[in-house]
C-alpha cells in the first residue's frame, strides 16, 4: 500500500509542485505591485509638498496635489503653479521623469499579474488532465454534491483514485482542505466529450450521483455509450426512477430515502451490528469489508496453500460461479474469475491483490 500510495502521491506531486511554485511567483508579483505602489504615493507626497513651496503663499494644497497629478501623469493640461526658476523647472522634470518610471512600473507588474494568473491556471488545467489522461482502473464521480463528496472521501480513504466532474467550480474550490489533490473537470458530465476528457475508457467505474434523476439517466446512458464495459452505480431521489436506470445500464442503483430507512430500522433491531461496522469505518487504518476479484490466468489452488489471512485482512467469503462459500475451508479451490470477500485494511487489499497476481504468472 505504501508503494502504491508513494507512486500515486508523485504522480499527483507533479501536478501541485507546479502550483506551489506558480503561487510564489504571483506572490513576488504582489510584491512588486505593493512596492510600486509605495513608491508611487511617496512621489505624490513629494510632489505636492515640493509643488506648495515653490507656488508659495498663493498656492492652496488643491492645487499643488492638480499640478502633481498632471506632472506625474505627462498628461500637463496647464502650469496652475508658476515654474519661473530653474530649480522650479527640474524639480517638475524629475518629478515627470520619475512618476512616468513608476507608473510604467505599477502598470506592468499588474499586467503580468493578471497574466500570470490565467496562465497558471491555463498550465494548472493541462498538467491535470494530461495526468488523467495516464490513469486506468479509476473512477468518475460526477456530481460533487454531499453524496459525491461522501463518495470521493470513502475511495479516497481506501487508497483509490477518482475523477470529480461537476458544475460548479465553487463545490471544488470549497473543498480544497479535504481533497487538495483532486482530479476534476468543471462541466456537464453526460456530455461525452467530458467523460472522454475522464478517460472512461479505461475507468473501472462511474458514479451518477448528481440531485437530478434526469441528469443521473443521462449520465449512464452516455457513459455506457462510450464504454459499454464500464461500471456505472447511480443514486436515484425517486424509486420510480430505478428501474429507468437499471434498463438504462447502471448496475446499482441506491435510492438515500429507502437505503436511510434500512439503516434506521437495522439501527433499532440489530444495534450491536451497526455499532461495529460504524466503528470498523472509523479505525485509523479505514477497516472495510471488500472484495478482490481473482485474475484470469490464475490456477485453480486449494484454499488452504494460499496466505488469505494475516494481520491486515481476513478471509470472510468466496463467490464461485454466482455461488456463495461463507468461511470456506482449507479445502475449498480458488479459480480464476471468483470474487474473494475479506474485511481489510487498504494495504490489507493491496496485498491480496499482489499475491494473487503473482501465483497468476
């Protein structure tokens, strides 16, 4: 797991160490606007304390601020204060000279800043979706709503990775502190050029959990479209609409009102069950009762001569040709295509997945 994670982690460094950087150089930036502006008020302050002296007594503070603006703009509408000695008249110059400098100064540091903040982004954008480009067996969560964000939280705790795609870019930006890495796309995700964009087709699974029924429909119709193979779990406000969607293609369908409803009454006549798996979530190293599908070149091996249990899984369940083995014995064969059910920890899972991989070769 450890590997997996350190692997997945420089991927993903590769696209936020860019993003560091960009962030300081548009902090040197603001730097630069901040001193220009700094230096543009002193020249002001300057020039209107030089520009009251040299008018004297007849020159009010109006007029020496006017006279300071149109010196240090170069715009010179007209002398209001008198530059009848040559002090007077190489003051205003240096005076023109210098506000010109600073000017120019304050006004390209603000272009570039601006600049730079399109441009980051723009780079920002490429970076991450040429990474998405690279990854396989992910998955698509489209709709970063409540249920999305509850749905990317649990693949993200189980060592998984995830494409977001909503909308909004308010719902990505506001959960930065949870999800620093995320990969996402803003945009309508039944369109088919942004499930492409998600590389569906080599995703291991679209979620369709976005508040509209309509959308969700959508959304498993056009990913089945582009990825007949590709596994689509969608939720559904209204139960009239599950079987839509299961004709539609989606292979789970869960409905929060009768799934919450199951859980209230499991909460009443089973409390000790709930307790556990409520708690088993909530260990440090993310316990689950998961799966892992048994490769294709796999030997039929009696269960028995292979290591299904240790400290970080648990054998609990084999499914062979759609048939269920509860806590099967040593006897029992493992074949390829069968489905092993185990309660594990993320690294727990990534083991099993490598030790049956290897005896598969």
């Amino acid at each position: 797991m450890r590997n997996v994670d350190q692997e997945f982690s420089s991927s993903i460094a590769q696209i936020s160490n860019p993003s560091v950087v960009a962030i300081a150089q548009l902090w040197r930036i603001g730097a630069r606007i901040a001193w220009a502006t700094i230096l543009l008020l002193g020249l002001i302050v300057v020039g209107v304390a030089g520009f009251h002296h040299i008018g004297g007594e007849k020159t009010s503070w109006s007029d020496a601020i006017y006279m300071t603006l149109i010196t240090i703009s170069t715009v010179g509408y007209g002398e209001i204060v008198p530059l009848n000695t040559f002090g007077a008249r190489l003051f205003a110059g240096l005076m023109a000279i210098s506000g010109l400098g600073g000017l120019t100064f304050l006004f390209t540091s603000l272009t570039v800043f601006f600049m730079e903040k399109d441009l980051d982004y723009s780079l920002r954008r490429r970076r991450m979706e040429k990474h998405i480009r690279k990854l396989q067996r992910h998955y698509i969560v489209c709709g970063f709503g409540r249920v999305g964000r509850n749905t990317a939280h649990e693949l993200h705790k189980t060592g998984r990775k995830f494409i977001a795609i909503d909308l909004e870019q308010a719902r990505f930006d506001d959960n930065l502190d949870k999800f620093p890495d995320l990969l996402h796309l803003l945009g309508d995700a039944s369109d088919d050029d942004l499930l492409i964009r998600a590389n569906i087709a080599d995703a291991g699974g679209v979620f369709a959990v976005t508040g509209d029924d309509s959308i969700n429909l959508m959304i498993i119709i056009t990913a089945k479209q582009i990825n007949p193979n590709v596994r689509v779990v969608a939720r559904a406000q209204e139960t009239r609409n599950v079987e839509k969607m299961r004709k539609a293609g989606a292979a789970e369908i869960i409905c929060p009102d009768f799934t919450g409803g199951m859980r209230i009454a499991s909460a009443m006549v089973r409390p000790h069950v709930v307790g556990f798996l409520d708690e088993m979530l909530k260990t440090e190293n993310h316990l689950r009762v998961d799966e892992v599908a048994v490769p294709v070149q796999f030997p039929p091996t009696r269960i028995g001569s292979l290591r299904l249990r240790s400290a970080d899984y648990i054998l609990i369940a084999v499914r062979s040709n759609g048939k269920w083995s509860f806590n099967p014995t040593d006897e029992n064969l493992l074949r390829a295509g069968d489905v092993v059910v185990i309660m594990a920890s993320p690294a727990g899972r990534i083991q099993l997945e490598a030790h049956l991989s290897e005896l598969s070769h």
